[in-house]
C-alpha cells in the first residue's frame, strides 16, 4: 500500500463524532480493555472510585477518569497486565431520596405504604432501569475499563464481604452500639455522615437570654443561642473555672424557665471562652456537639427534646408538636412574655450544616447507632503512610493525611433507610445480640436490625471485595494490592482513609489472602496514592449551580470531541493543585487535534513512513534535530508521568508537536522534500527519502506518547501511518540505542528559528506581503548556517539578490556564533497608505487591551478576590499591549 493510499484513508478535515464511539465499541470487542489474571506479564491495576448510581459524570469525575485512563493505557503500552475494575457505588441516602420522590410523584405514596420488601424491589428497578446513565458517560470519553468485572456495590460478592468485615470487626469488639451525638436530617429521619454535611453562610438571629432572677441584685446569667428552641433541652450552663464574675455561682442551680422540674446547673469548664460574649455558655447536650462532649465531663442529663422529624416532643410544655422552626418563634415570643429577652440581633450571618440530599438544615440529636472504633483501625491505616507503604503524591498533603487519623472520633455507620447493606445484627426475643456471618443462619425468633449501613462501609472495602475477597481468588493474587489510586483530595478523609483502615484491618485478620508487605506489616490497598486538585471555573470560582458556572463534560465531548476534554484536564493536572477551566482551553484543545490530524495527514501526502532510521551521518541538522528533541520529550514524559505529574508531561507535549514539529521541523521538511522528483539531484532525492522516514518515525512515537491523553484521534492517525493493528497494544517508546545528543545539529537549527522568526517579523513591520519573494543579502557562513540557505530562503520568501542590488532596510540578528546583517530590498513593494490604516487599525486594538487590562488591575476589589494566576495572566496581557504599542507606534513614525 503506498503512502498516498493511506493519506486517503483520513477525511479531508478532523470530524470526532464520525469515528469515537465506533472506535470505542471495536477496542471492547477486541478485548483489548479485559484483564488476564494467567498473564505471566507484570501486573498494574485501578480500581475505580465508584460514582453513584443515581448520577451523572461531572467535570470531577471526568478529570478522575481521564487521569486513571492515561495511566492505564500507557501501562498497557509498557507491556504491562493492566485491569482497571469499574462499578458503581449504590448511594445509600441519594439513591433511597430519588426514588421515593418518583413514588411520590407517580403514585402519590411514599416508602411506608409498602413493605420493606416491596420498597427495595423498587429501588432495584428503579437502577435497573435508569442506573447505567453513567456506563455510557465512560464509554463516550474512552475510559478502557474492564467491562466484564464491573462491580455494584450491592451485588452478591460484595454483600458477603460487608457481611464478613462487619463479623469481625463486631467479634473483636470494634463495632459497638451506643446513644450518641450524631448529624440528623430531619427530612430523610436519618443520621447521615459527615461528607453528606454541606456548611454554608445563612442570615438567622442571635438572641440573648437570661437564666435566673429578673433582679439584677438576685443570682442570674445571661447567655446566647442562635437556635432559641434548644433552650428546652437546656440542662445546665458552663462558665470559665477563673471567671470572677461567676465564681460565685458555681454549683448553683437556676431555674428553668417552661420546665418547673427542671434545674439549670452552673458548671465551670475550661471550654468556655471568658472574652466572648457575656462568657457564659447554655448547655444542650443531646442537640450541640461541644455541649455534648461537656455534657459527658460534668455527667449530665441529656433529654432529647426532637423527634425524628424535627418536632418538638417530650418536653411537656405548650410547645411539643410544632416544627423546631417554628418553635424557634414561639419559644423567643413566650421568653420575650417572661421578660428574658436581653438582646436580639438580626440578621445574623453564620455558619449551618445542610443535608446534601435534602437541603436542610442538620439537626445535631442524640441517637441509638452502631459505631465502628477507629482508634486501633486508624493507627494501622496511619503507620502504613509513615512506614512508606503508601506514598502520597503529592506529599505536602501527608500532614492532612494524619491530622485526620491520629484524631478521629469513632464513625457512625448505621443509618435509618431501607436501601443498603442491612446491619447484620440479629435480636432475641429475651435481648439477646447476635452478629450473623455470610454463612451463618439467625437463630429462629431472632429479628434483624431495621438500620442499614453507611454507603462509605462497603466503599471502603472497594479495592478487595471487588477481587473476591474473603476468599482467595486468581485476581486478588494478580492484581492485588492496586497499584495507585487517584481521587481528589476532598475526599481523602471520608473514602481513602476509611479504605486504607478496612484494607489494613482485612490484611491483619488470620489466613487472610491479602497477605503483607514485605516487611511484614499487614497488606495495603494501594501502593501510590494520588491527590488531584478540585476543578474550578476559569475565573478560580468553584463551580456550583447557584452561580450557575459549572460544566458538563458531555456537552464538551459533543462540541469538541473527548479527546479535546481529556487533553484539556490532562494539561491541566498538577498533583494537589485546583484546576481553572474555560471554553478556551476546551477550544485549544479541539484545536491541537485538529492540528495533528492536518500535520498527519501532510505527511502521509509527502510520503512519510514507518521504517529503520538511516544512519545519523546520513541525516541533515534539521532530522538530527527533530529526533533529539523527540528523545529529550520522550524522556521527560516518562519522568513526569512516572511521577503523575500529568500537566507538566503533557504541556511538554503540547508543545513539542505543536511548537517543534508542526510549526518548524514539518515546513523544513516541505524544503528537504522534492517536489519535483524529475528534475531532483540523486542528493535531493535520497535527502527526501530520509526526511520522509524521519517524518514518519517522529509521528508514529509522538502519536504513541499522546495516546493516554488523546486516544482516539492518534488512534485513527496512528493506523493511517503504520497500518497497524492498534495503539492500544502498540508499544510505548523506549530510547533508542544509537541515540546521541547532536550538540551541533541543535544550535544550527535553533540559530535558524531565530534567524526565519527575526526576518519574519522585519518583513511584516515592513509591510511586505507575506507570500511575497524580496531580494536579500545575508552572509550564511559567518554564522555557520551555510548548509541551511535553501531553508532559510524558502520559510522567509527571500531570493538571492542581483548584481544591482540596492537594499532598502536591513536588520541585525544576534546568533549564538556571530551577529549577522541581513539587507533586504523592499523598495516598491509597499502600499503605504494601505499599511498606514492596517497599523492604525492594529495601534486602536492594542490601546483597546492596555485600557481593558489597566481598568481590571487598577480595580482593588478585583486584585483582592482574583487568583494569583489570573491577575498574573492579566498582567501579562497588558505587557504584550504594551510592547505592541511600541511597535506599532515606531513603525507608524518611519512611514511618515
């Protein structure tokens, strides 16, 4: 098949919906994304963070995958068995919520006009039918995942492994029940975890109460509350031990002022703060954190006084049955009535806890759950980052990490819904407790607890109960430990470290298959841990519906193909650093491939192959060049990537391709290759040869090195070239052996950029044409150029001057050997007063950019809320304006 066969195989312009998905659907039925556990290859393996199966890829996850893809396929590359599991998790609280919603508004019912039964079968049809929207997301952006393991973190393999923890765990006394403060969502009348906890400014009220006699000569305090209704579950009030002001009254009681029974002690705590506020604190327990761990030093009653709806209950006063809200009003009125009210402040911004599900606001409450003790758990989850199992990347977030393990309070992992792993603990009819393994039976007349368990438990099993564990499978012993996990660092608290205290734990447990490191310690889950930042908009903003600036990458996909997304995040990912993102960098991106494919394509029309390289001798300084800077790029690539700092590795080949190859070494080419093979020297013709082997050896590694970020245009491009079978199992590069460092080769070509960039740009302040040939005098051998005088004259459309050569203007260029003069003769080959208005056009454009970016850097309010970068960035643009005007401005003078 000859080149131009292939050339013909691309269409005539880049077209991403016309081959992504039909590629997509060949690479799975190839095979190539499935794992082999028998391979004798080494072995690299992902797991993928699950994302719930009520959602949809948001830009979040899509920077998750893209970076999890690129180190797949590149492993794959390497020669590497690569699995990378997907699956989804079964979001406990957001999947329950959806469907009680669709019930609610299709058959006017909510989960209790059912059975317990009846309700999940619900919820099963309900993922049945809408729960692999997200499947196809992943497929749209090419994530290579192995689509026969997918896991659900519901299905049968994973049950019997939340089944066989929770046993042991619960036998070595680690999971325990007890009456405690947890986050309640009245709403949902669960308890929910801390991740599902939005906090966010509201504008409420500060309402100053006093305790005690209405005669400021009798015993009294006055204290402060922004929830007034919780003073009926007021219990005592706390002031500093070396507060003189209270010395007095410590130990004293004071009457409740609805709760004739009820005696409010003055305790004194070191909690309390003597310069704030009046320096006297209300004691809630069961409905405020920090009153609760006081409540727990001092020994006090805690009376609930909420049901799990958030009404008042309990209390006996006029005020059980109302909604705590509106007990907020009616508790402040009847206190106003009593003559109590010290001060009221409204509004008053601070800060409150929101259910994420159900948007309102948390209700800390005291309530009977199942806990799992963390501190033994947490030590061995600690000890595997200090001890180096694990390295976090970057490491600047290990003492997150730790401030994290080494204080963490025990974890609420039962929950009131009817969705989920359900607890599986059994109760007799005489209170007996049993804990039933997977393959155990509850005694007859036992009842099993109605609470299931926090959606987080069974994900922090996720690496190993997707192998099979407990039991010991071909794919655990392949595949396990997983070779790294990428996450971003928000959730580093809630999901990682709960998979590094359940991956430790499992490892720890006797004859367990997860083995141990090699030093003996118990196995971890992963032996790289990498944090990515959190996507911003490109002002720095987060992204969030009410501003109305977030961005779905399936809209991204559809306008500007996925390889456009995935390079764009790709480029863009530091380790630990929040990512900016735009439409311009979407743009940038459609455009570099579009780039590719039309440098591939100019290629293949030239003749560019796949072959042996000839001997360096035989090449020219530009081919030397060009694949020393493909070697230096191939090099840093995989440092960088090897390091997962996927932005530098990237950037580097951005401009590579873009800056070196497309821009430079492909128009040198256009001059080594004849174009008249007829009338072409024997010299010239093998010259061309060569250039067209290079061609096609510079292309076919860049294509590879590009391939992770950007799989489906390199893919379509690669197979034009080589007529190969596939990138995806092509070879990743290696350096080659008869690579040298071409010292001479380099400074030519880089002498030569200067030079064509310099004369380039002389010609346009001179007003000549740019497809316009002028004569031009340049003195080649000085500057040790002589071998690129046919190059030079064709990138800047000069010819050798005459014998009655008369320059016109002439330019001096600094080269790294000698300062060189080049004398042109542009004398007849302007329109001055066309040039006077295309200089005076771009002169008002340039003021138009100095005005824009003086108004934003002049603006203080700006300066203080921007990013670094972006005022950077504006800085940056007003220099150009700047140097613009200049010159602009100096050209406008020499015309007159």
């Amino acid at each position: 098949m000859t080149n131009l066969n292939r050339a013909d195989k691309l269409p005539a312009s880049w077209d991403p919906k016309a081959v992504e998905s039909s590629l997509y659907e060949e690479w799975v039925r190839r095979g190539y994304f499935t794992a082999d556990a028998a391979s004798e290859k080494p072995a690299f393996s992902i797991v993928l963070p699950p994302p719930n199966v009520t959602g949809k890829l948001h830009m979040g996850h899509a920077l998750d995958h893209v970076l999890m893809d690129s180190l797949a396929r590149r492993k794959r590359m390497q020669g590497f068995e690569v699995l990378w599991l997907p699956g989804m998790d079964h979001a406990g609280i957001a999947t329950q919520t959806k469907v009680e919603a669709m019930l609610k508004e299709t058959e006017g019912k909510d989960r209790f006009d059912y059975s317990r039964e009846e309700f999940v079968e619900k919820v099963w049809q309900w993922k049945r039918d809408y729960g692999g929207h997200i499947s196809s997301q992943m497929r749209a952006i090419g994530d290579s995942v192995d689509w026969s393991r997918e896991r659900f973190t519901l299905d049968q393999g994973l049950s019997r492994a939340v089944q066989t923890i929770f046993k042991e765990l619960f036998d070595q006394g680690l999971i325990y029940r007890a009456n405690r403060l947890v986050n309640w969502s009245p709403v949902l009348e669960t308890a929910v975890s801390d991740i599902e906890v939005v906090y966010k400014d509201v504008e409420g009220e500060l309402v100053s109460i006093r305790y005690g006699s209405l005669d400021d000569a009798e015993p009294h305090v006055v204290v402060a509350t922004t929830r007034v209704e919780t003073m009926l579950g007021d219990v005592a009030v706390a002031v500093h031990p070396e507060d003189s002001r209270y010395t007095g009254l410590i130990g004293t009681t004071l009457p409740h002022p609805f709760i004739p029974d009820r005696q409010l002690i003055v305790v004194a705590d070191d909690y309390v703060d003597p310069e704030f506020g009046t320096g006297a604190v209300k004691i809630t327990p069961a409905h405020d954190p920090n009153d609760y761990a006081l409540g727990l030093r001092h020994n006090l009653d805690m009376p609930n006084i909420m049901d799990t709806t958030g009404h008042i209950a309990g209390t006996g006063t006029e005020f059980d049955g109302m909604d705590r809200f509106e007990a907020r009003v009616k508790v402040r009125e009847a206190l106003a009535a009593q003559g109590r009210i010290v001060a009221e402040k409204r509004p008053y911004l601070h800060s409150v806890g929101h259910s994420e599900r159900s948007k309102e606001p948390i209700e800390p409450r005291l309530s009977e759950q199942w806990f799992v003790k963390v501190e033994r758990l947490a030590a061995m989850a600690g000890d595997a980052i200090r001890k180096g199992d694990t390295t976090i990347h970057p490491q600047s977030l290990e003492p997150r990490y730790f401030d994290w393990v080494d204080n963490m309070h025990d974890w609420t992992i039962s929950r009131q819904l009817w969705w989920g792993h359900r607890i599986p603990i059994w109760y007799g009819p005489n209170g007996e407790v049993v804990c039933v393994g997977p393959d155990d039976q509850a005694p007859e007349g036992y009842v099993q607890d109605p609470d299931v368990l926090d959606t987080w438990f069974s994900s922090a099993l996720w690496p190993f109960s997707t192998m099979g564990w407990p039991d010991a499978t071909e794919d655990m012993a392949k595949f396990y430990p997983t070779s790294v996990l990428i996450t971003g660092y928000d959730i580093l608290f809630f999901w990682v470290a709960r998979m590094m205290m359940f991956g430790t734990f499992a490892a720890s447990l006797p004859n367990s298959p997860l083995g141990t490191t090699p030093d003996g310690r118990p196995q971890i889950p992963f032996k790289d841990l990498y944090l990515h930042g959190l996507l911003r908009d490109e002002k720095g903003r987060k992204m969030s519906k009410s501003l109305g600036n977030g961005i779905d990458p399936m809209d991204w996909v559809e306008r500007y193909g996925a390889d456009a997304l995935r390079f764009t995040l790709a480029r863009g990912a530091n380790p630990g650093v929040d990512l900016p993102v735009g439409e311009d960098a979407a743009q940038s991106s459609r455009n570099f491939a579009t780039k590719l494919f039309n440098a591939t394509r100019f290629a293949l029309m030239n003749g560019a192959e796949v072959g042996k390289l000839p001997p360096l001798k035989e090449l020219t300084d530009a081919d030397r060049w060009i694949l020393d800077r493909l070697e230096s790029v191939r090099e840093l690539v995989d440092d960088c990537l090897d390091r997962y700092q996927f932005a530098k590795a990237n950037e580097a080949l951005y401009q590579f391709a873009w800056g070196e190859f497309c821009d430079w070494y492909l128009e040198i080419a256009k001059v080594q290759i004849p174009r008249d093979p007829a009338s072409a020297s024997k010299q010239e013709l093998q010259r061309g040869a060569y250039t067209r082997i290079v061609l096609g050896h510079v292309l076919d590694n860049l294509l590879r090195l590009l391939h992770p970020a950007m799989p489906f245009v390199t893919e379509t491009l690669w197979r034009a070239l080589t007529d190969g079978e596939s990138l995806v199992v092509a070879d990743w590069p290696v350096a080659r052996a008869e690579q040298q460092s071409d010292v001479q080769a380099e400074r030519r070509i880089k002498d030569l950029v200067k030079l064509v960039t310099e004369i380039r740009r002389f010609r346009s302040d001179q007003g000549v044409k740019p497809s316009q040939k002028v004569p031009a005098r340049l003195d080649f051998q000085a500057a040790d150029l002589q071998g690129q005088r046919e190059i030079v004259h064709a990138l800047v459309r000069v010819e050798e001057p005459g014998s009655d050569f008369t320059p016109s203007a002439s330019i001096e260029v600094r080269l790294s050997q000698a300062t060189i003069v080049v004398e042109l003769d542009t004398s007849g080959t302007i329109d001055v007063a066309a040039e006077r208005k295309r200089l005076e056009k771009e002169l008002a454009a340039a003021q138009k950019e100095l005005d824009t970016t003086a108004k934003k850097l002049d603006n203080a309010a700006f300066l203080s809320k921007a990013p670094e970068a972006v005022v950077a960035k504006i800085r940056e643009r007003q220099q150009v304006a700047q140097e613009e005007f200049t010159r602009i401005t100096a050209r406008l003078a020499e015309l007159g």
